[in-house]
C-alpha cells in the first residue's frame, strides 16, 4: 500500500515538466504514475500546481552570532522558515576556531543542531588556522560525513581569513583527502585599505561598503583561487559570486575541464545597488555587495547558460534592531540578510514567471545541481523513483506581497519588501510527511539528520 500521492500536478521530472502523479512509499518515492491512477492512504490534490524536488539550499547561517546578538533563526526556526519556502535540505558551516580543532567544532556544530533541526542538513567546515595538527584530522572530518571545507580568504580581523600559503596547503592535502573548498572570494588587501581611506576621509553612508568592494576585488580572488584549484586539483566551489568578470573566469575554468563551480545569490538577483541609496540602506549591507543593474544582467546570463549553478540565499537573520545597531558607520553594520523562506517565491517570479529562465532551470537551480555539486545527488535533487520524497508543491498563478509579514521569523525588516510575487509553496513534504501546509508547520522539532556526503557531481557545461 502506499503512503502518500501527489496527484494531478504538472511534475517536473529530470527528462521534463509533465503532468503525472507522484506515488509515495514511507520516506521515498515509489513511482510516477499517469495523472489521476495513483493510489495511496493519503492524496494531496495538485491541480492547478507545480510539483517540484524539495529546494537544496547549500548556503546558510542559522544561529550565529554578532556584537552579542544572535541570529534570530537557530535550527528549528530557521529550518521551519526553510521548509515554508519549499526548501527541505540545507548545507550550514561549522567553526573552527584559531587553534583549536576542526573536529571538536565540527562536533560542537552537529550538537547544537542535531536536537532541534527539522529538516536534512549537511555542514561545511569553516577552516580559520591550517597547521600539521588540522590538516591531519581532514580524512577524519571526511569520514564524519564532511565533503566540502570552507575558507573566506578576508576577515582577519574576524580570526577567519586564511592567507595564501596556507591556503594552497590546505588545497594540497583536501584534493588528497577527497574534500572540495568552497570560497568566500575576495581580495583582502585592497579592501582593508579602501576601507581604511574611507573612514579616514568620514564617509561612513553605506553606500560606501559597495564603493570599497569594487569588482577587482571578487576579480582577482576568484581568480586567484581558480590558479590555486588548477595546480592541486582541489574541487573548488565559488560562493555569492556578484561580479559579472568573475563569470568569465568561472566559465573559462570550466572548459577547461577544472573541477570548479559558482552560485549566485537571491538578494543579487532581487536587488541592484540602488538599494544603498533607500533611507533603510543599513539593511542591504551584504558582502560582496550590491553592484549595478548592468551587472545583474551577466548573472542572469550566465544562470540561462548554466555557467552558474545555484542559486543559494547566504541566509543569516540578523534582525532589525541589530543591523540597526552598527548603522552608524558602513564599517561597523552586520553583514548581510535573511532569505531563507524568500528564495524559492523570488527566484520563482523574477525566473519563470517574468520569463528570464525556464522551469527546468530552475529546478536544476534551486533543487538538482545543488545536491550533485554537494554529494547527495544520489538520494535529494530529482523527482524519481528510490529518491527521498521531498518534495514542494507551488502554486504558479495566485499573487501575495512579500514582507515582514509574510515572514516565519520576527526580524523585523524583509529585503524583499513590497515585491508581488508567485510560486508560493502550499504544500512541502520531506521523507514521505506533508510538513508545511499553507504556511502552517506540521512537523517536529527533531525530525532533521544530519548527511553524510558523497564525492561531488559536476554538471557539464553545454
Ligand atoms: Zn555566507
């Protein structure tokens, strides 16, 4: 007998979009079956609606801190925040500290989440000090389920850059230990000093965060980390990549045949910089940052052509009131904004509806190509039989505002403010349950795991 069907709805399937029901077994997906033939215990009518793999978003800060203030999401909120916007996997990172171990804060990470989480999650390792001691522990990490580490190769200040020497030797030993880099690309020296010359001369606007972060600067790094994968053959995966340049090095590695992919994010696609002009414009502080509308075109570009792979929201909820708190000066206000929940309604309209990219691509956005690039293609990222039955059902015609009240969380500002959207979810199911129904969470605190990864897959490039 079976569990559950999705009936009726237009499925998009990795050969296509067509109409079919989606016949459900316990935690996996038993078959596709003609529209209206499917039997099971429980049916879930899709009339009208799209059926799509539940979204993999493998970029999010959920509970962290700053100035003393936490973020609002931890990993029961934020995962139900997640699984409102149709997304039922996320990747989330976890901290080494300077001179501590990778695998105590590896496991510090899964003990905050594993209790609470409610929905699949895997962790990037943050990686702050290489020393013999950590590089040692990476085929241990890589044995608990780790396959990607994570470098930001600015932020000193914060104890989290990671300069170049060590850098090439960390990518030495992953490549060997079968572990990718994911990057936070930009040039650290360049910024420190516009940044120095900024505040010197008292501009503080926040316009200014933009104005000395100037594209060279994503450039170079991006640049100089496609080098470094290209000498140790270490996979590398470049995060929030804004800069329109950096696509024509991300493309140029890829035919090249390097083991090298991109994203971008929700908020570049949503917003140009513009946004640092509004009377709120604390709020669109996000790192790299907002550039020109001219810009924005190359990203969608690129996103047609599938030159980038993802679309990912880089979620972290800083309310209001603490992005409020450093709005005195552009160099003092928390780095970047929420987008969880927003990321499948705003990809969804400014995508397909407004006609940018095609439905399949967006599912291979937000869904397939994330959970390939992530080692679980095997098991999340399609509709099909003995995959995981997570799954989002989105409506494609009625409209809603987006907004603070549209919002799960209480953050108190929502950057995408005032934008009529489409492709609600109404319902979202995960391992086989409908754990969202029109916005109302069903499920429990708890019900996530934690994934243990596989080598990565890399899409091809057409
Ligand atoms: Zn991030």
């Amino acid at each position: 007998m079976n569990d559950l069907v999705i009936a009726n709805g237009t499925v998009v399937l990795p050969e296509g979009p067509r109409l079919a029901d989606v016949v459900i077994r316990g935690e996996t997906i038993a078959g596709i079956v003609d529209p209206g033939t499917g039997r099971g215990a429980q049916i879930v009518d899709a009339t009208g609606r799209i059926v799509l793999p539940g979204g993999v978003d493998p970029h999010v800060h959920l509970m962290v801190g700053f100035m003393g203030q936490r973020s609002v999401y931890d990993f029961e909120s934020g995962g139900i925040a997640a699984l409102r916007g149709g997304t039922t996997t996320i990747v989330d990172f976890a901290l080494q500290r300077r001179g501590g171990s990778m695998l105590a804060g590896f496991r510090h990470r899964r003990k905050q989440a594993d209790p609470v989480v409610t929905l699949d999650y895997g962790l990037h390792q943050i990686v702050t000090d290489v020393n013999a001691d950590t590089l040692g522990e990476l085929a241990a990490l890589r044995a608990e389920g780790v396959a990607s580490l994570k470098v930001y190769m600015i932020y000193e200040e914060d104890g989290l850059k990671v300069e170049d020497g060590a850098l090439y030797a960390l990518m030495q030993q992953a490549a060997k230990d079968d572990l990718m880099l994911v990057l936070h690309a930009e040039n650290a020296g360049i910024i420190e000093r516009l940044r120095a010359e900024a505040v010197a001369a008292g501009h503080t606007h926040p316009r200014w965060h933009a104005l000395t972060r100037p594209p060279i600067t994503e450039v170079e790094a991006i640049s100089r980390a496609i080098q470094f994968s290209g000498d140790t053959g270490c996979g590398i995966h470049i995060l929030h990549l804004v800069a329109g340049d950096g696509v024509a090095l991300i493309e140029a590695a890829r035919r090249k045949g390097l083991p090298v992919t991109a994203e971008t994010c929700t908020h570049y696609l949503a917003l140009t910089d513009e946004a640092l002009e509004r009377p709120n414009a604390h709020e669109f502080v996000a790192s790299p940052p907002l550039r020109s509308a001219d810009n924005q075109l190359v990203l969608w570009d690129a996103l047609r052509r599938g030159v980038l792979n993802a679309v990912t929201s880089d979620e972290v909820s800083y309310s209001a009131a603490a992005k409020a708190m450093g709005a005195a000066s552009f160099a003092t206000i928390a780095n970047g904004c929420t987008g969880i929940e927003a990321r499948l309604p705003v990809l969804y309209t400014l995508g397909v509806a407004e006609g940018r990219i095609s439905l399949e691509r967006f599912t291979e956005l937000f869904s397939t190509w994330p959970a390939q690039i992530f080692g679980f293609g095997d098991r999340k990222g399609r509709i099909a039989p003995s995959y995981d039955a997570d799954l989002v059902v989105i409506d494609p015609q009625a409209k809603r505002t987006i907004g603070t009240a549209t919002d799960y969380g209480a953050i108190g500002y929502n950057p995408y403010e005032g934008m009529e959207l489409t492709g609600w979810a109404t319902e979202t199911i995960y391992r086989g349950q409908v754990v969202v129904k029109d916005g109302t969470f069903l499920g429990r605190a708890g019900q996530g795991r934690f994934l243990h990864r596989v080598a990565p897959q890399r899409p091809g490039l057409s």
